[in-house]
C-alpha cells in the first residue's frame, strides 16, 4: 500500500487509538478480549493510560488508520516475553502489506527492549490469521484454549523468538 507509515501511539494520540478499537472490535467482535458494549463506556481516563502505559502502533494510509496492533506485557509471564494482541488491519486494507508493517514495528520494539519472545492467540476459526503469523516468524507452541469470550470456540498459542533464540537456547 503506497503512502502507508507505521507510528507508534503517544498519548496525543489516544482518541484515534480509541476509535481505531471501537472499529476493530465493531469489525471482528469475536477476535479480541472485549466488546464494544464494555469499551464504549470507558471513560477518556482509561484510554489516556492504556497509550500511556502500552506499546501500541496505529498504521496510516495518508491521514485514515488502516491497522493497529499492541505490545502487551502480561503480569503472570517471564519479563521476557510479551504478546501481540489487538492486531486488526481494516477490511479494505488486508492483504496490502499493512499487517507486516506492524507486526515488524512490534517485533524490532520488542527485540530492542532486550525480549526473548513475543506470543499470541489465534482462534481455530481464523486460518487466514495463523498463516499471517506463520509468514512473519511466528510457530505454533502446542498450547491450545478455548476463547474465554466464546465458549467452544478454540485458540492455540504461536510465538516468535527473538534474537536468534530457539528452543534449545531456552
């Protein structure tokens, strides 16, 4: 896609962060954590700390975001390792280049924060996602779910290991 950059999200930011999620979650509902019902009722507060204190990118065609995708450290895991999660790229935008945009703006931010890996969820019913992954890096790790959201919907974990890691180095 030509015209296409890639900016991470500063808290000036935040309002088009916002309405970039409520698009994505308008757009795919059963992909992400949330609902538009519940984020819609956040107050400007919650959206100020979540630029504030993630790592998210916002892809831009011209001025119109066209992707997004987050860093997300979680408390439970090693200090390591991170997960891409929130990643959506606009109907008329997939299949242009503007996934990989992002996912390789998140993966050089993580490799330059010194993590050993960065993991996602991919729900069974989504193969065009995991073959996305698989093309940028990332392996299915044999762990599997079921979406907390969705009840019988299954999710398997994939991951990407930086800085030349593999297995064996773990």
């Amino acid at each position: 896609m030509s015209d296409l950059t890639i900016r991470k999200v500063l808290p000036e930011h935040w309002q088009v962060h916002r309405a970039v999620r409520f698009a994505m979650l308008l757009d795919q509902p059963r992909a992400y954590g949330s609902t538009f019902a519940r984020e819609i009722a956040f107050d400007d507060q919650v959206w100020h700390d979540r630029v504030r204190e993630g790592a998210a990118w916002l892809a831009l065609h011209g001025d119109l975001p066209v992707g997004t995708v987050t860093l997300w450290s979680v408390p439970d895991r090693p200090a390591d390792e991170a997960c891409l999660v929130a990643m959506w790229v606009a109907a008329h935008a997939r299949g242009t280049g503007v996934a990989d945009g992002l996912v390789e703006a998140l993966v050089a931010h993580a490799t330059g924060l010194g993590l050993r890996r960065v993991t996602l969820d991919v729900a069974d019913e989504n193969p065009r996602a995991a073959a996305f992954y698989a093309r940028v890096g990332f392996v299915r790790t044999g762990r599997t779910g079921e979406l907390p959201h969705y009840p019988g919907v299954g999710e398997f974990e994939m991951e990407h290991l930086l800085r030349g890691r593999t297995d064996a180095s773990r």
